[in-house]
C-alpha cells in the first residue's frame, strides 16, 4: 500500500509538472501572439464586456467595460439603437474613458431609462460591439403611522449601506473655484466635506481627477484628507497641470463630485520677447538605441514665431542634459539616437524664436533604452533550432518627415524560438542598387527609423530576418517614399461664435478644421475690443470645439480668435468673432420649493409654493403645476394642471377626485426656458376643509432689512374659514432655536398685511404668520428664509425734497442697479402702477416719485422696492407730525402768488390765413416777461414766428404766416412778474390741428385768387448729371386751362408746371422767352398753348439775359417744346419733358458672396408717375417671401435681400420699372460661392 501510494504521489506531481510546462509553453506562445498583435493594428476586441443591471427609481446605474486595439478605438454608447450625447444632456448622462476603460453613468434612472444599452468601439481595422439591458423599478415605501409614501432614500438617489445599516448623506461645502496660476508656482484647493450621520472610523474615498483622468501621488501632486476636507496641493505648477479638476467623495451610498477649471499662466521670460515652454513631453516606441520624444506646442510664441526646438537628454540619476539636435526641429516629434542600451533616460524640450530660448518644459517621464522584445523574455528549452526564418510581411511607412522615415512591419511566420533580428535595406527609387542600413547592428523589434535621407528624393525599403541559422528572403519593398514632411499644418478654424456664461467668463465655440491630421487640440486668444492686445485663454490645447474662457472684467466686450494645433504646427488664426459684453447668461430657474395647500374642496386644492433660489437672470414668467395619484403608496403618471402658465405662486387645481391622495411639482419658466421640476410635494389628501379658524396666509416677503428691524409682507389666506378674517399674529425666532422658541411679535392681532419687526443687530432670524377670525386663530405659514439683521453697505434711504415752487417729491437711488432693474412704488405697500396723484420718474440710478396736488389724501407710507438687486429698498411715512411746519404748509398750502389770467392762451386765423395765439392777464407790471414755448423748446422772433407783449393791456401774442405740418404739437406761454408766475397751453394735434391748418391754407388761397395772376417763385434752373438744363420754380396762382390733343386739362387752384423741361443742344440755337400773361379777369384765366418739339444731339451750358421784354434763356438744344399762346402779342415758350420711370443707379453689374451669408442691394427709382416695380430671376418673375425680401419705399428707393444665400440662388436678376410715359430694366448677375471653392483659394 505503501508503495503504490507513492507511486500515486509520484504520478500526480509528474502530471502537476507537465501541466506546468504546457502552461508556460502556451503562455509563451500566447504572449507572443498579444505581443505582436500589440504592436501592430488590430480590430478592438472587449477584454471585459458591461453586464445588465436592474436598479430602483432614482438610483444611478453605470456600465462600464474594457476594450483593447491598436489605433486606440472610438468609442459610441447607444440606448435602443440611437446614440446618446452627453453634451446634450450633461445632467443626465456621463461618459468616462481612461487607460481603455470606458463607462456610462446614467444618474437620476426613471421608467424612461428601461432599454438595451450597446456599446460600439471602431478603429481603422474594423468595428465591435457589446449589450447590456437597464431595467428600472419603483420601489415604494410606506410609513405605518399615516400609511402615505413618503420620499425615500432611493428617490433621492442613494442607495443604504448594507455595511453599516445607514445611509450616507455626502455635502461639498466651501467648494473651490476657478483657479490661476503662474509656472513655478504653488497652488493648493478644496473642499470641506460633511458626511451625515457622522461614524467615527467610517473614512470616505476620495479620488481626484483632471480632465477625468485620476490622479495618483506624485511629486508634482500631493493629496491630504484631514477627516473633513479633501485638498489637492500642485507643487511647481506647470502647463501640464492646466485642465478642469474634480473632486469626487465616495460613500457606500453614492458619490458627490464638484468640478472646476485650473488655468496655468506662462513663467516670465528669461529674454524679453522669448516663446512660452513646450508642455506634454512623452517617450514613444522606446527601443535600445533610439527613443521618439514628442511634445506640444505653446500657446505664446512671444510675438515672433517660432522657429524651431531642441530636445535635451539626461540619464536617470544624473543632473547633466545633453542636447539632442544641433539644428532645431520644427516637428513636434523627434527620434533621438545614440542612447546606451539598458539605461533609463529622461527628456526635456526647449523652443527658440529670434529674441532666444523658452524655458524648458517639464520632463518626461523615465524610459528604458531596450528593445521592448527584451522586456519580458522567457528562455525555454526543446524548442526548434536551426530554422532560418521567413520573410517580414506588411513592410510599410508609417511615419515620415524631412529628419527622419520610420518603418514597422510584423515579424515571419516561421521563426523559430530562438528569436529573430532584422536588416533593413533601401535604395534610391528607380535603381536596384539595395544597402544594408544597419549592417553592424541588426535589430530585434519590427520597428526602425532612419536618418540621413536626402530631403526630396524617393526611397524604397525592404527588411531581412536573421538568427543563428541564418539570414533570409527579404520582404516586398514598400513603395517608393518621397522624404519630406507627410502631415500639413491644420487648416485655420472656422467661424468662432461667443456666448454669455457669467460675470467673468464667457464660451466660445468655433468650427473645427477642416481635413486636419493627427490634431492634438486648439489655442483660444482674447483681446478687449479695441485694444489690439491679444491674451491666451489656455496654455494646454483643448480637443473639442468648446470652451469656457474665465478671468475676463464683468462688462467689457472682448473679441475671441482660435488656433489649430498638430505635430507639423500651429495653424493660421480663424477669423475674429464678433465683440461681446462680459455678462451673466439668462439661464432656465432653479426649481421652487415649499409646497403647501391653502384650501381644499371636495374637487380641487389651492397650492402655493416659494421661488426658485435662483431665477436664471431673467424675470420669472409663469409657473406649472403637475400632479399625480398616490395609489396604495405607489406614485402614477404625473399630468399636467395646468396648460398656460401662472404668473402668481399660487394656484387652484381643479377636477381632482375626493378622498384620493396626490402629489404636486410645480417648474419655473422665464424666457431662457421652462426649469426643472421641484421634488414631489408632501402627500395630500382631497377633503374639505370644514374647521372653523382660517387657513395660513401664504407668499411672505421680507424688505428694508435693516441692523435692527425689517418689513414682513404677506398675502390673505385663501381659506377663510367660518368668518371673515380680521387680524394676523407675527411669530419670530431665531434661525437655530428650538421649534418651542417661537414667540410672538404683536400682542394685539394687526389689519393690514405688513408690519415693520425690531430685531438685534447680525442674529438671524425667521417668521412665520397666522390669521384669525371669530372662531380663533389659523395655522401658521411656512416659515421665512433665516434673515440676518445687519445693514448692507451701500443701502440708500428716501429722501424727502421741496423745491422753491413747493413741489414735493421723494427722491431714491440704489447703486448697484442691473441692467434689468426696475423701482417699484408703493404706497402703503401695494403697488401704484399707474398712480393718479403722482408722477413717477427714473434716470439712471435715481428714481422720483412727485407729488401733483398734494393733500391729506397723500399722506400714507411710500416704499421703494428694486428688483435685480440684493433685496435694496427703503420706505417714508408722510404724515402731519412727520413734518415742520413750513412743510406741512408748503405741502397743502400755495407757496408762490400766481399771475391772474383773464383768458387762457387761445388761437384765431387772420387775413391772408395768418395764424395768432394770444392770451391776456388781468394785470402786469412793466417788469413782466414772457417765453413763448413749442414742446418744451423756447421759440424766438424770426422770420416764421412774430412776438407783441403789450403790458398796458396784458395782452400776449404770437403770429404765424402760415402752419406746417411739423407745427402740429403743444404751445404754451410762461409769464413772470417777480416772484409770482403762471402759464397757460393750447394743444393743437390731431383733427383739431387739421381743421385749424386746412382753414388757414384756404384763406391764403382765397386772398391770392383775388390778386389776379403773378409770379410768386421766379423762374430757375439746374443741370443734371445727364448733361441737361431743368428749368423749375415756375408757379401760377390761377386756373390754368391747357390745350392738348383736342382735350381741356384743368388744373387744381395753385397748381405748379412741375415738369418744366430739359434742354440739350447741339447745333441750332432756340431761344427760351419767360414772360407773364398781362390779363386780368375776376376768376380765371384762359390759355390756349400750343406745342412744338425740336431736337439735336448734345447740349451747352445755359445762359441768361434780362430784357425789356422779359427774361431770356438761350441754349443749343437736342429738343425743345415751344409753348405758345393763340392770343397775339402774348406767348409763353417752355421746356417740356416727360417723366418717365428709371433706374437711377445703385445696382452693381456682378455680385460674388460665399454660402451662408445674406445679401442685400439697394437702388433709386425716379419717374412720375410713381412707377410699378418687379424683379426678375433668370426672366421669371419673383415674389416676396421670407428667402427672398423685395421691398419698395416712399416711391424712390428698392430694396432686393436674399436671407442665407445658398448655390441654388446663382443667376441673373433684373428689376423692370414701368409707368405710363415709359419702361425701363437693370440687371445683376449673383454668383454664390462655398469658402473651399473660392477661386485662388489654397485648399
């Protein structure tokens, strides 16, 4: 027994060892595998795949995976097939990925969040996805005492410690916030943690991240927890450390994170003018004699560019840096060589431009100079010796520049175990002349860079497999590489576009580059408009399109340009954008809170609610109201109450069902959007309200905060139960006092909805209000915010003011207006809007309320009350005892005599249509004086307005010719003896102005009519640009009956030849005579013309002679109309013309614009007639809509607007011109352009 026993001993440890072998073996053979897989292109492939999870309402849910491939995979989450943005609704989803572990958080899961979740990760070498399922359930709970659900602690999404039988409550208190820096610098941040209930040896996790990377210990990055704050410490800051920073606090009931930016600002420059340092310093594709160092470039470049870097070396354990490159490198990639195999180095890199050298940027991480094929290496024994390898297969260059080509392939498929090395060879395409490039060293990884290629001339490579057996077939070469830089600096960005964040930041988004390689990110630069001073918004680039630039001055405007930035180089700069104030962005409120029932019926409840924390910087428009059933402790769908919003906080919801249980959430709207809903509301029950007392009075406010008193306002409860109410009771206590230190403030209930509470200056305190009727007194109101009693600085109070005349007014300013504040007057604390005994006024930071015609009915108290402010009010009472006596007489008495009129300011027409406004006083002295006003501008004697002042009579006038229409409006005449003064107005507007200037017009003509004919403007004349006279101003005051094809035209009473002719001459001389008609009739006047056309081809200039007979005008003509009279001795020769429609100019021939833009042409129009105007695309006619505006002003002037022009509205147009004496077109031709497609553009 004793021996087969150990023969089984024997036996099992043989069979232990074989396995032993066979696992190393195919663990050798597996690394083998990963290793070359690793170090070529491969399909991603899931390492661990996310699993399905079923969570509670409310409970955050995360999946999250692990995915391997080379390029390093994109990454996509779908929900049902479609594809969730994290931008979009950052609230909701969160979206991780470091170091190939990739996650999906969905806080907050409702019913909604129930779906297939996939996965997606695609690279170059193909695409592979995996599932998960979400299933969300509801889980009630009820409490036994009022069998109601009540909140739980997954409905505030947090799960129970089943370690300790608590839940965690985690707050971030005294957070950190956006932070600056200088490189050399220390920074350290926080925040202070309280976890509720308190353990003692409960610790939490705390983790620290930056720009969702975690952080670890370092000697750049200190972290310390001192039980109850978390504080991140950054020694010598550098660029690197840039980024946005997180706290997370993990409890075994969930997390709470808080995040902000840390901006790194430049070190001064050793040398004025010198660039920024070089950032992100890394180590790739380490071999045993050479190692590619790769950087960023910097944002500063000093004011010159850059002209190149030098990378320096040092060894692990030295202090001596050694400079890699003689000449600098413009490439942000450099192999460097000459490394000793097996030792460790570290990297630096410096930037130069023509004022000198940056300071040197952080260094690198330590690496190994060894081939990575002798990193891990296992020596077995067995295995095949003497097999002389295979070809290389998949020769290729995947890296090339004028410095330097980089080739990788994968290694033979017989090789046998002992290892293989390689000889790469090239030539010179076009010959077959091969060189070994490494003959003394050959290599062992499937990677090697070359140097010392001729810049300009084509290569082609192939590789060679060698070991002990011997050397083999070489590879098939690549094709043929020309040596020269392969990767193009990015294109400029495109069009950068600014929006409002806060009062010191602003975010700017920007259109990607286009066709941009290998992009590592964007430099962002600022410049106060006007100054011309452009400053970095970051040192590190930023990867997306977005970014928030902070440390900007609240209310300047700033213009923003961005950079594009990859190995070859910065890009050009994009465009600037357009200027923008520095200012808080109107954002959507916070949701409200508080809500409680004021009233119940058998049908509906009467809710009332408080307002948002935060009202998003914009006036609350409206509030909505949800509400659902509360079924055996199972919450339903939520509907909504009501459809248009409610402006006041507090609303009735209707056609509820008795006895049945509900909750309420009530969301805030303004006009950036509609909030969040609130938390779901205490569980109410539908019944009527049958107690006696009334309800509790609702919407309590708090003014005039003062270092000992303020002013509480309420509303009337909604209930008033079986009697009127006819009082209220004030509660106060201090903020932190027990519920049993409420105490009373009045002992005798008050009327009115305000009181005025004292209070010990800086405790804080809290109110609270009760109504009473004949039945007793109601239930308490919620309770007020905490309310410091202190005197904020800067606080104003009214000011009382009486001026010389006795006008009374109360004055109030406020110094920290918004640009949304309005004063609100009260009086007795409701608001006048539109108050009839008062005139509001505000200018700036001042407001006036002004008294008309004070009385005892003013007296009263008056507040003021300015929104978008800290609360910034004050208040007067005016009463009798209130004031001296020199007040109160002023105030209710006359304060100045008064000029006795006899009749108030009055207006009559005179001969010829003259106008007279006139007044008289009962009496005044020889000192009097008068102003003669016209909406509220002093008039003087000229030639349009005559004065007399008689003193002896009093009487006051003012005469007017004649009344225009821009003398429609108010007159008023001010008197003034010594110290006693009064004035009175006449309004003339509207249809008493019309009637009043139609009579005047008609008097005048009737005492012209009876003058007989004459001139009244004399003949003129002017040259037109065409080349041509235009004679004008010629004008009879009479009936004028023309002849003209057998018709009589009679004109109207004061009729002007308006179209009195052009006249062009060439050859022939006409001679124009001007000479009135010397008859006289008691009506009219009766010409008979006939009319006689000349033409030739140019014109001369026209001149004048005065004669005996009359006035001569005389002219070479290209054609006249000779106008004459059929009675002897009297003719009249004119210049006649025809006015026919133009297009007068202002049309250009081409119109070249780019996509997207809006086009827009005007030009004059001229003809009389006012002439039909239609616009034309490629001979079609056109009509106005919302792409293409036509519009057509006063009877002059066209407008064509096409709105976002695209390449569908390229072609010809023309706008056609027509009245009755002619036609006329112009045309423009409009070619769109795409910014690519621009010709000379380089693409």
């Amino acid at each position: 027994m004793s021996f087969k026993a150990a023969y089984q001993t024997l036996r099992k440890h043989a069979l232990k060892r074989a396995l032993a072998i066979w696992h190393v073996i195919y663990e050798n053979e597996e690394y083998h595998k990963r290793l070359n897989e690793d170090s070529l292109m491969h399909i991603p492939e899931f390492v661990i795949k996310p699993r399905s999870h079923t969570v509670w309402e409310k409970q955050c849910v995360r999946l999250h995976c692990t995915i391997s491939g080379w390029p390093e995979p994109r990454v996509v989450w779908y929900k049902n097939n479609v594809s969730i943005d994290p931008m979009a609704t950052p609230e909701k989803y969160k979206v991780e990925s470091s170091y190939s572990v990739h996650s999906l958080e969905i806080n907050k899961c409702d019913f909604d969040d129930t779906a297939q979740y996939r996965v997606s990760a695609m690279n170059s070498k193909g695409e592979t996805s995996a599932f998960a399922s979400v299933v969300v359930k509801i889980r009630p709970l009820k409490s036994s005492r009022h069998n109601v659900s009540i909140p739980s602690i997954w409905e505030r999404g947090l799960s129970p410690c089943l370690e300790y039988g608590v839940t965690f409550e985690t707050h971030l208190v005294e957070k950190f916030g956006v932070s600056f820096g200088r490189e050399g610098e220390t920074l350290s941040f926080g925040c202070s943690v309280i976890i509720y209930p308190s353990l003692q040896r409960f610790q939490p996790e705390i983790e620290w991240y930056r720009d969702d990377k975690l952080l670890v210990p370092s000697k750049w990055v200190q972290m310390h927890w001192s039980g109850d704050r978390a504080t991140l410490t950054l020694s010598h800051l550098n660029k690197e450390d840039e980024g946005l920073y997180t706290l997370r606090v993990i409890t075994k009931s969930g997390f709470e994170t808080h995040s902000a930016y840390v901006f790194v600002r430049d070190a001064d420059a050793e040398v004025a003018g010198a660039p920024g340092a070089p950032l992100d310093v890394h180590s790739l594709d380490a071999n045993k004699d050479y190692v590619i160092v790769t950087w960023k470039q910097p944002a500063v470049d000093g004011g010159s560019p850059i002209l190149g870097y030098f990378v320096d070396r040092c060894e692990v354990g030295m202090t001596h840096w050694a400079q890699c490159n003689d000449t600098p490198v413009k490439f942000a990639r450099f192999p460097v060589t000459g490394l000793v195999e097996g030792r460790s180095y570290v990297f630096r890199v410096r930037a130069v431009n023509k004022a000198g050298m940056s300071h040197p940027s952080r260094v690198s991480e330590p690496v190994a100079a060894m081939d990575p094929a002798d990193r891990l290496t296992l020596h077995l024994s067995g295995g095949k010796k003497g097999v002389v390898p295979g070809r290389p297969c998949d020769l290729s260059v995947i890296e090339a520049t004028k410095n330097y080509v980089v080739l990788s392939w994968k290694p033979p498929g017989e090789k046998g175990h002992e290892g293989v090395m390689y000889y790469v060879e090239k030539c010179v395409s076009g010959t077959d002349s091969w060189q070994r490039v490494n003959t003394e060293i050959p290599v062992k990884s499937p990677r090697f860079a070359l140097f010392d290629l001729a810049e300009g001339k084509s290569y082609r490579f192939r590789v060679r497999c060698c070991n002990s057996a011997g050397v083999g077939e070489p590879s098939e070469p690549t094709e043929a590489t020309t040596v020269g830089d392969k990767l193009d600096i990015p294109s400029a960005p495109g069009r950068v576009v600014p929006t409002r964040n806060t009062d010191t930041s602003v975010v700017v988004s920007w259109e990607a580059s286009r066709d941009a390689k290998e992009l590592v990110g964007y430099y962002i630069e600022s410049n106060i408009a006007g100054s011309n001073t452009w400053e970095p918004c970051n040192n590190k680039p930023v990867k997306g399109t977005r970014f928030i630039c902070h440390g900007l001055t609240t209310d300047e405007s700033y213009v923003f340009r961005v950079r594009a930035v990859n190995a070859a180089g910065i890009s050009e700069f994009s465009q600037e954008s357009e200027a923008i104030k520095v200012k808080a962005a109107i954002t959507s409120p916070t949701p409200p809170y508080g809500i409680t029932v004021l009233e119940c019926v058998r049908d509906s409840m009467v809710l009332a609610w408080k307002q948002p924390t935060f009202i998003g910087g914009a006036d609350i428009t409206g509030y909505f109201v949800d509400y659902r059933e509360v079924i055996g402790g199972v919450p339903g769908k939520w509907h909504e109450a009501n459809i248009k919003s409610v402006s006041e906080r507090a609303y009735r919801v209707s056609k509820l069902k008795e006895n049945m249980l509900y909750q309420f959430q009530v969301r805030a709207a303004n006009m950036a959007g509609v909030g969040i809903p609130s938390l779901p509301s205490e569980t109410f029950k539908c019944e009527e309200w049958t107690i006696a007392v009334p309800g509790p009075p609702h919407d309590l406010q708090v003014q005039e905060v003062r270092k000992d008193s303020l002013v509480l306002l309420w509303k009337p409860p909604v209930y008033q139960g079986r009697d009127p109410v006819n009082g209220y009771y004030i509660d106060i206590k201090e903020a932190e006092a027990d519920f049993e230190m409420w105490r009373g403030v009045n002992e005798k209930a008050t009327d009115k909805t305000f009181i005025k509470v004292c209070m010990h200056m800086g405790e804080s305190y809290v109110f609270r209000v009760r109504a009473q009727n004949k039945a007793g007194v109601g239930k308490a109101s919620d309770s007020t915010e905490p309310v410091e009693a202190v005197t904020k600085p800067g606080t104003a109070e009214i000011v009382v003011n009486v001026d010389d005349d006795g006008v009374i007014s109360l004055n109030f300013e406020c110094s920290n207006l918004t640009a949304d504040s309005k004063f609100v007057w009260s009086k007795n604390y409701v608001e006048m809007t539109e108050p009839e005994r008062m005139t509001l006024e505000t200018k700036g930071s001042k407001s006036k309320a002004i008294f008309k015609t004070p009385s005892e009915e003013d007296l009263g108290i008056y507040s003021c009350f300015v929104t978008h402010t800290d609360g910034a009010s004050a208040s007067y009472t005016l009463s009798e005892e209130s004031e001296t006596e020199l007040m109160f007489s002023k105030l209710f008495r006359p304060s100045s005599p008064v000029i006795p009129l006899k009749t108030e300011l009055a207006v009559e027409l005179l001969e010829k249509g003259r106008v007279r406004f006139w007044l008289q006083a009962e009496k005044i002295s020889a000192n009097g004086k008068a102003e003669y006003v016209f909406n509220d501008n002093v008039v003087h004697q000229g030639e349009k307005y005559k004065m007399n002042f008689d003193k002896n009579t009093g009487i006051i006038e003012m005469f007017m010719e004649s009344l225009g229409k821009e003398d429609e409006g108010t007159f008023t005449f001010q008197l003034q003896d010594g110290k006693a003064t009064n004035q009175s107005s006449l309004v003339l507007i509207g249809d008493v102005f019309k009637q009043l200037q139609k009579e005047s017009e008609f008097q005048k003509k009737e005492w012209i009519r009876k003058q007989g004919p004459h001139f009244v403007e004399y003949l003129g004349y002017e040259v037109t640009p065409e080349c041509c006279v235009r004679l004008n101003k010629m004008t009879f005051l009479t009936y004028i009956l023309t002849y003209k094809s057998q018709t009589y035209v009679t004109l109207e009473h004061k009729s002007s030849l308006k179209s009195l002719g052009y006249i062009c001459s060439n050859s022939q001389q006409y001679i124009v005579w001007v000479k009135i008609i010397n008859f006289l009739h008691t009506h009219s006047i009766y010409l008979h013309l006939n009319i006689v056309l000349a033409a030739s081809n140019s014109s001369t200039p026209l001149k004048i002679q005065s004669t005996e007979e009359g006035i001569r005008l005389y002219t070479f003509v290209t054609f006249a109309a000779f106008v004459s009279s059929a009675d002897t001795g009297n003719r009249l020769i004119l210049m006649f013309f025809i006015d026919r429609a133009r297009v007068a100019g202002g049309l250009p021939d081409v119109v070249t614009i780019q996509e997207g833009k809006c086009l827009n042409l005007t030009c004059n129009i001229w003809g009389e007639p006012i002439p039909e105007v239609t616009w034309l695309k490629n001979e079609r006619e056109m009509v106005s809509n919302d792409h293409y505006i036509l519009k057509f002003e006063s009877g002059k002037f066209a407008s064509f607007t096409i709105t976002s022009v695209s390449t569908s509205d390229s072609g010809k147009y023309s706008i056609l011109v027509k009245n009755k004496y002619g036609t006329e077109s112009g045309d423009f031709t409009v070619s769109v352009f795409i910014p690519d497609e621009e010709p000379g553009k380089k693409k």
